[in-house]
C-alpha cells in the first residue's frame, strides 16, 4: 500500500517557505501562481490535505509577518544612517537646536 500523497498546494507552500527563509523574494510572483493553481479545483481536497493547507498557509503568514518585520527594521536603520550622514542636530539645556554639518562629525568620529 503507497503512503498518501501531500496535496500539491502542500508543496508550494513549502517552497513559498523556503524562499522566504532563504530571502528570495524574487521566486513568490510564480510560487503565488502555482499555489493558485494547486487550489483550483477544491473538491478534489480530502479534509486532512487542507488541514495540512491551512496550517503550513499559517506557518507562512507568521514568517512573512516576521520577514516584513525585518525589512521595516533595515529600513528605519538606513533611514537613520542617511540621517547622520546629512548632519547631527542636538538640542541645549534651554531647547535651543544645534546642527552640526555631516562633515564636522565625521571628523569627530
């Protein structure tokens, strides 16, 4: 007797997976496709294989929602380097504001 075969759409989502793990977002325009593809035809999907869908989709959506969490860190982090690298501006004890040219603090750095 042949084990049963994981639905197709099992597959995608894992290759979905990896290409998110592995950062190659570059593969998910296609990958989004095929899953489209694989779930077409619904009545074809016994109650386990979309058991098995529906938590590897919910596996994905958690490491996406990290993956998105990253890219917005990266993002504010360039965003801050940009902001050293155009000037400092402190503040005085009275709230008066003192900018300081991006050369002068490279030179202090």
């Amino acid at each position: 007797m042949t084990p049963p075969r994981d639905p197709i759409a099992a597959g995608v989502l894992d290759d979905i997976h990896r290409s998110l793990l592995a950062r190659q977002y570059d593969r998910l325009p296609a990958l989004s496709q095929a899953l489209d593809q694989a779930l077409a035809q619904p009545h074809l999907l016994t109650p386990a294989d979309l058991r098995l869908i529906h938590a590897k989709a919910e596996r994905n959506a958690a490491t996406l929602r990290a993956v998105q969490r990253g890219i917005r860190s990266a993002v504010r982090r360039v965003a801050e380097i940009r902001s050293v690298s155009a000037g400092l501006v402190t503040y005085s004890k009275d709230g008066q504001r003192h900018d300081f040219a991006a050369s002068a603090v490279a030179h202090r750095l």
